[in-house]
C-alpha cells in the first residue's frame, strides 16, 4: 500500500500541493486547525480562503511574470488556477476572483477527491514520522512556530516585517549612480558590483525628509502592536527620531566616492545592495517602510538616480511568518535536518497567493514522486516556477533574505541579439523561454 502523504495547512499552497499528490495517485491527509482554531484574518473553514486581496494580479503571460505563472499552473492542471478562472470577476488585465466562492469551489473539489482525507486539528509538533508538507502559511499558530524554530534555531520567526524596496538593477541611471562598496571592500566582480550608490546633495537630503515624514503611511490591524524584526526598523520611524539620523545611519556618505564628481563630497548617500546572484535586482538598503506604494513610489524616484526606476518589490510592512530557505531547504524544498518533511508556501519566502500556491503544486509534485520511489528535479530556473524555488533554495542571499513576489530578475538574463531588446520584446522572450522549458519539464514526468 502506498504510504500518504500528510499536509499541514488547507491555504493555497497546501490545498494545491494536497490536489496535485492525489492526482499523481498519492493518498493524501490535508490537517487544517480552522475553524476550530483561528486567526485574526480568516472567517471561515475554508480552504484557500483569501484573506486579503481578492486578486491573482496581471493575467498577461506574454510580457508579464506573475501572468506566466499562472500559464505554468494552468499548463500543470493546478487546482487553485481552474477554480479561479471559473470565479473569475470582471478586473481588466488581471485575474481577480469572487473569493468565497472560490474558496467553497476548492473545498468542495478537495472533499470530493477519493484519495483524500482529512483530520480537523492543530499541529503543533514538527512530525518525526512519515512525509510531511508544512504549508501553515504566514499565519502559522504560535505552537507549531515554536517547534519549527526550535528545529531550524531561527530566534524569531513571527514579527511585524518592514521590507524594503527592490529594483531592476537596469532601471537606475547609471550615469547619476555608481557602482562601488564602502571604502572600496571586495576585490572579486561580485563584491565589486555588490552595491550601487546614489548621492544627494543637502537640498535633495532635507526634500527628500520632509517628503518622507509627510508621506501616507499603513495602518496597523486593530488589536496589533508593532513588534519590529531586530535591525528593521522603517525609514520613517528612523526620520522621526530626528532630521540627521538617516545621515548617520543607512544614508551615511562616507567610504564612498562618486566618480562622475570626485571634488564633491556628497550630503548624504542611498545604497542599493546586490539581491539576487543574477545581478539584475538590487535592494534599498536600510530603506524597509511602511509607506503606502503610491508614497513610495513618488518619494523613492526624488532620489537622484531612481528617477526611472522601476519596482521589483514595494516595501511594507505585516505580520509574517517564515523560515530562511536558503539556509534550511534543499533543492526538492525538503528541510536539510528532517528530510522527511518539506516546506510550501509563504513559509518558504515566497510572496503573493499565486507564488504560495505554485510552491505547493512544486511541493506536491515533488513529495508524491518521492513516494512512489522517483526523484522528481525542480524545474529549471528559466521558468517562473524554476525562478522562485532556485530563489528560496539558493539563489537569494540568505542573510538578508526576505519574501519574494515572482519578478523576470530572478531569471536568467537574455542576451539582445542584434543590439538593446525593448523591456516589452525582452519579456515576450522570457515568457517565450520558460513555456518551452516549462513544456518540457512537464513531458519529462510522463
């Protein structure tokens, strides 16, 4: 008899992860603590009940990431892509559901399938027996929280989490910024190429903290307190403590000359770190916020340099809960020191309801082959879903690892043929790429 596969969380990753190891003809236990235990966001029992937005973003899958992995998960007869399009609502260019009944339509299909099971209840021990899929999402009861960071020696995995921006390395005007590491640390390409560098002047500093401190900020859920992860304060609440604290701190000028102007010693400066081995995203170092994206955008682009610059990642700021994948899984999304158990979802470091569930069908796929005595590789990271595993599994720097939504910086450049590609005819080729691999990778399992 072939031995089942247990899945903590009835989310979209494990409610994915749950259709697709069934479907390969795996048994499956799917154990979900609602609604007998809930949380602050979730109103019902339901599987892959959104919490918040009721969007999937931009359906294009021609020159578009997060619209190709919704071709990915179609093209993988995903569950939670099916539902979504048969309750899909009016939203132009994007894929934007009526969220109760997709939830419903989801359970009902889960509930409805002969090999899987369920068993109502709170997890709250890592499991030392069997195959285990922990898809708790970022909401992951305070219990079972303890036990992972007990397992993975995290000191924190629950907090209130400012993010910074991150930015296509391509969008910055290189002829405002400049490539250097403070007091020129590094003597590799890499190390070399680890930040860029962006200067202001006194009147550009003291515009640039008053747009700061009168921009629209997000507001806490009642009943929340802000806990900030240690180090991650945001830029506003740094700002307010006094107009000069930034200069001191992550906008600090010193170490630092700018080639374009070597005479002029800069106010103050804004680094961009290196965030992805590709080198085509950088992060705003020490700029994690809780500004409104509408804020955000306006007042980062007063920086001289990002006047262009286009978004990977808007900052922000939430409740989350999740491990540093670099560090913790291997390749097929196993933990390194419990190989028995895998981790999908928004635990794992992605971001976004789409991302969550395509870890999971990844998650599902991979646990189901492992039982039925096959090793199943990820896909490769020319593809969307390839893109984010090798990200949380190896790609992102784990020292400063954070949530990820799927991004084409996270995927491996394209050379122009012939001269510059435009950024719409480079995407089309991205999208191009990844359906023929993504094709493949799906025919190499038959």
């Amino acid at each position: 008899m072939t031995e089942a596969l247990h899945i903590i969380g009835g989310g979209m990753a494990g409610s994915e992860a749950a259709w697709q190891a069934a479907e390969a003809g795996v048994p499956v236990v799917l154990h979900e603590m609602r609604p007998a235990v809930g949380t602050f966001a979730h109103r019902t029992g339901n599987f892959a009940e959104m919490v918040c937005s009721n969007s999937f973003r931009s359906d294009d899958d021609e020159r578009n990431a997060v619209g190709l992995l919704h071709w990915e998960m179609r093209a993988a007869k995903g569950l939670i892509m099916e539902m979504a399009q048969s309750h899909r609502l009016p939203a132009g260019g994007a894929l934007a559901v009526d969220r109760d009944p997709f939830a419903q339509a989801v359970t009902d299909r889960l509930r409805a399938h002969p090999r899987i099971t369920f068993e109502p209840g709170e997890i709250t021990e890592l499991p030392r027996d069997g195959h285990w899929i922990v898809a708790t999402g970022p909401l992951t009861s305070g219990a079972l929280a303890q036990s992972i960071r007990a397992e993975t020696g995290a000191e924190a995995l629950a907090f209130f989490d400012a993010i910074a921006p991150i930015l296509y390395a391509d969008s910055v005007d290189m002829s405002v910024a400049w490539m250097q590491s403070r007091y020129d640390k590094g003597e590799t390409f890499e190390e070399q190429t680890a930040y860029m560098n962006c200067p202001m002047d006194k009147a550009q500093y003291e515009a640039f903290i008053d747009a700061l401190l009168a921009a629209e900020k997000t507001d806490f859920h009642e009943g929340e307190t802000a806990g900030y992860f240690d180090g991650c304060l945001p830029i506003e609440v740094m700002a307010e403590r006094g107009r000069e604290t930034l200069r001191f701190g992550p906008m600090k000028p010193v170490g630092l000359t700018n080639p374009h102007a070597p005479e002029v010693k800069a106010h103050a400066v804004v680094q961009l770190r290196r965030d992805n081995a590709l080198g085509t995203l950088y992060n705003m170092v020490g700029f994690q916020t809780k500004m409104k994206y509408g804020a955000q955008t306006a007042v980062f682009k007063m920086i001289p340099g990002l006047h262009d610059a286009s978004f990977a990642r808007l900052g922000g700021i939430h409740r989350n809960t999740f491990i540093n994948s670099p560090t913790l899984l291997d390749a097929r999304m196993r933990l390194r020191s419990r190989p028995s158990i895998r981790f999908a979802g928004q635990i794992t470091g992605v971001e976004g309801y789409v991302e969550s569930a395509a870890m999971g069908l990844l998650a599902g796929r991979m646990a189901a082959a492992e039982i039925l005595g096959r090793d199943l590789p990820p896909p490769g990271p020319e593809t969307a879903m390839g893109s984010l595993i090798h990200h949380i599994t190896g790609g992102a720097v784990a020292k400063t690892f954070q949530p990820m939504n799927v991004n084409f910086g996270l995927f491996p450049p394209i050379e122009a043929k012939g001269g510059r590609r435009g950024r719409k005819d480079r995407y089309k080729a991205y999208t191009d790429r990844a359906k023929e691999a993504f094709l493949q990778w799906l025919t190499d399992q038959s």
